[in-house]
C-alpha cells in the first residue's frame, strides 16, 4: 500500500477536504484499493494511482474511470507491456505512406515485433500467438481478419481502447 500512496502524493492531484466528503471520490478510491490489494506488481499498483488521479485531472468521467480499471486488472504486467511495444511498432509504421490494408502493415514488421518480444521478456513465438489470443478478451488488441493471406499467427493490431489505456497508465519496462 504504501508505493499506492507514494504513487498517489506524486503529483498534481491535491486531496482535499472536499475531495475527501464527495461520495464518486470515496467510490473511486475503494474500487482502486481492492485492485491494489490484490496487486503484488509495484508498477501495476503506481499505475492504479494513475488511474485515480487521471479521473480528478478531468481526464476520464466516471464511466471511462470504471471501464479502465477494469481492463487494466484483467491484464497481467507482461501483457500490458507485450501490447505496449506492439503499440510503438504501430505508431512507427504508420509513418509509411504506402498503400497497405492494416494486415500488409502489420506484415512489415512482425518478425521484428516477434524478435523484440523474444529479447525483452524471453516470450517465444508459439507462446506470444497463445497470449495475443488471450489478450483479445479485454478489447485491447484485435486479431486481423478477412485478409486472403490469414496465418495462424495472431498478427493484429492494438485497439482505440488500449490507446485510451495508455492515455492514462505508461510505464517503462
């Protein structure tokens, strides 16, 4: 608990008196603490910090606070990390102005997608498919579909709602 605080006087969100008596501050606190508590990761705890400050820094309305929380529980440390150097390889390809469908894109740099992961986490290539696949499940990242070359990798792409997630919650690895 006490990186949580740390994490939570770290910055620009004062508590004050009025903060403290308003009944959506103490719901959002509560539900911040239970995913702390059940947390052991120090940076998914500083990043659940994040989280509450980012909805008195008017960044997130209640309804968006909830739904990112939420998302960020269900996702382990690694997987917020896999899906974040997956979000960088994006933002670089799309400087390519050629003509691509997102799978063509996506095809550029998969192997070194791949690689990286391999080298950052020690995460091989069957193994990172299985927790793409796993991943999908909280709307952050999307397998492509559709295209006539489909592969059984879960080459894809992260999602408005990661980029949103990242809005709020970026850690180093």
């Amino acid at each position: 608990m006490r990186t949580f605080f740390e994490q939570l006087a770290n910055g620009d969100v004062e508590l004050t008196e009025d903060l403290i008596k308003d009944d959506g501050f103490l719901h959002a606190y509560f539900a911040t603490v239970n995913y702390v508590l059940l947390n052991r990761s120090k940076l998914k705890i500083k990043a659940f910090a994040e989280i509450l400050k980012s909805l008195y820094r008017d960044q997130l309305n209640m309804d968006e606070f909830e739904e990112i929380e939420q998302i960020f529980n269900e996702l382990s440390e690694r997987e917020f990390l896999i899906l974040s150097v997956k979000y960088e390889f994006e933002k670089h390809a799309a400087s390519d102005t050629r003509e691509l469908n997102p799978a063509q894109r996506t095809s550029t740099y998969w192997a070194d997608f791949k690689n990286e992961i391999k080298n950052k986490f020690g995460i091989e290539a069957d193994e990172l498919n299985s927790m793409l696949l796993r991943v999908q499940r909280t709307g952050c990242y999307n397998r492509h579909k559709g295209y006539w070359d489909e592969s059984n990798e879960e080459e894809g792409n992260t999602t408005p709602i990661f980029a949103r997630l990242r809005t709020v919650v970026s850690f180093e690895q």
